[in-house]
C-alpha cells in the first residue's frame, strides 16, 4: 500500500486527464476504476502513469462479483494484483452484491439476500481477495430497488458482521445508503449509526434520479441537499474520513466538480467544529 490518505477526491475520468496531467488541480487523492486500466498498453495506461506521479490513487473495482455464485475469477485477481503492484493505491475496493452467475454478467450491482446462509457464503471469497491481494478489501454497500423475502437482518446488521467475521473494511456510499432508504423506506440515520467506526475508510457523495415512487443511483447529478444532510450527520458521527465525489454520465468541466468538492470540504469542516 502507498501513503496514508487523507482529505477529498474525485474519480479520475478521460474527460480530465489532460486538466490532471498538466496542471496542479485543487483535488487531494483520485480514485481509479480499476477494470478501465487492465488491459496493458494504450492511452489510459499511459495517463495513469504519469497523474499517478502528482496524486495519490486507489483502486475502485465494479465486476468482482464477491457475493455471487461463481468461482471467483482468479485471472482478475491476478490482473488486479498487477495494477495494485503498479499503482501502489492506498486501497482497493469494489461493491457488495453480485453481478451475474453462469458466467453471464448482468452489467448491475445486485443486492444480497441479508441471511446467515450470504454470510457464510462471503467469508472464503472475502478471504480469498485479501489473500490474493495482501490487504484488506474495502466493501460498498450498494443502492437496491427490491428486497428479499428470504431476509433475516436488516443490510447494516449485515455489514457489520461481514466486518466482524472477515476484517474487511468499508466504502460508505452515503448516497446508496440515502436511495436504498426512500426505496424501502427505512431511516438512513439508523444506517449510518450502524457503521463501525474504525472500518469506515472511504465515502462516497454522488447524485441520483427521482423517478417519483423511487430514486435511481445514476451518478449523473449534482450531490442534493439531502444527501449532504446526511453526510453531515455521517461526519458527526464517524469523524473526518478521506471523502469523494462519483460522477459517471452527464459529466461536468472539472473546475465544476472541484466547486462541489470544496462544498464537502466545507461542510465537514463545519461539522467538526461544531463537535469541539
């Protein structure tokens, strides 16, 4: 792992690469989607490398498919283990869910059943990835639009004993945690509350679609007011953590981006101060 990390980030996209490499940027760490740079050779490799030199990166995986039915992929993992051994990130993580099963991926971050039956099913491939990798692997709790009737405990009772049982860490996507909670109406307060302290390492801000009856996490919109309400009252009640905003689709100049940074940034700022 390379240094420890601190402050706020963003997510490294083309659209910024030149802006990155170029010129100093008001950005203190970038997150790397990792499938985008496995392939060896080309464009992107070739801008990691050389904004790699100015910023602190982690890695940020959507495909490993920790809670699904397959056989972990062990040609990724060793891909993975390639790019960590390159980039040297502060961390690595990808989401809890599965992505398809028979070798068919869905393209979708799917919720798991929240069952006794999930976790034990988790702890060898949780196992496996920190084994593969030689750190802990930082799990995000995704946004979901069902439930099943199969469930025996609420996602963050989940989360927490997944935490206790394979020494994983988390990725605290406030915004999931938000979407997921006017989807199956429960209050994001009580999820957040949940999270154990000292295995919150990373959180995510990002934006989301109304679509009346239920939100979608599109990460094609501006952070809203009540998801920084929330995050205020994650950071009253886990502290400062490193933070950073996800933008996918519709994606801004960066300068734009940098602004909203600066809104968590202050937002945090204030909320710690008023903790003293």
């Amino acid at each position: 792992m390379s240094e420890p990390l601190q402050g706020f980030g963003l997510g490294l996209r083309t659209e910024h690469y030149r802006e990155f490499a170029t010129a100093p940027q008001a950005v203190d760490w970038l997150e790397v989607i990792s499938e985008n740079y496995l392939v060896p050779g080309g464009k992107p490799l070739h801008y990691l490398d050389r904004i790699r030199r100015d910023y602190p990166m982690v890695l940020h995986g959507v495909s490993l498919s920790v809670g699904g039915s397959d056989a972990i992929d062990a040609s990724y993992l060793r891909q993975l283990r390639a790019l960590v051994d390159r980039v040297q990130p502060a961390w690595v993580s990808d989401h809890l869910c599965w992505t398809g099963t028979s070798s068919l991926n869905l393209h979708d971050l799917l919720p798991l059943p929240y069952t006794e039956a999930s976790l034990e099913h988790l702890l060898p491939r949780v196992a496996q990835v920190q084994d593969a990798l030689a750190q802990p692997l930082l799990l995000e709790n995704v946004s979901s639009y069902v439930r099943y009737r199969a469930d025996e405990m609420s996602e963050w009772e989940f989360i927490r004993e997944l935490v206790r049982r394979t020494g994983c860490e988390l990725l605290l996507d406030v915004n999931n945690v938000y979407v997921s909670s006017v989807n199956h109406g429960f209050d994001p307060r009580v999820f957040i509350n949940a999270m154990p302290p000292g295995a919150v390492r990373q959180i995510h801000l990002a934006g989301h679609e109304d679509r009346g009856g239920h939100l979608i996490d599109t990460h094609d919109h501006p952070v809203c007011a009540a998801v920084w309400d929330l995050y205020a009252h994650t950071v009253g009640r886990l502290g400062h953590v490193p933070t950073m905003i996800e933008r996918d689709d519709h994606i801004p100049p960066l300068d734009r981006l940098v602004a909203e940074l600066d809104t968590a940034r202050s937002l945090a700022q204030q909320t710690l101060t008023a903790r003293r």
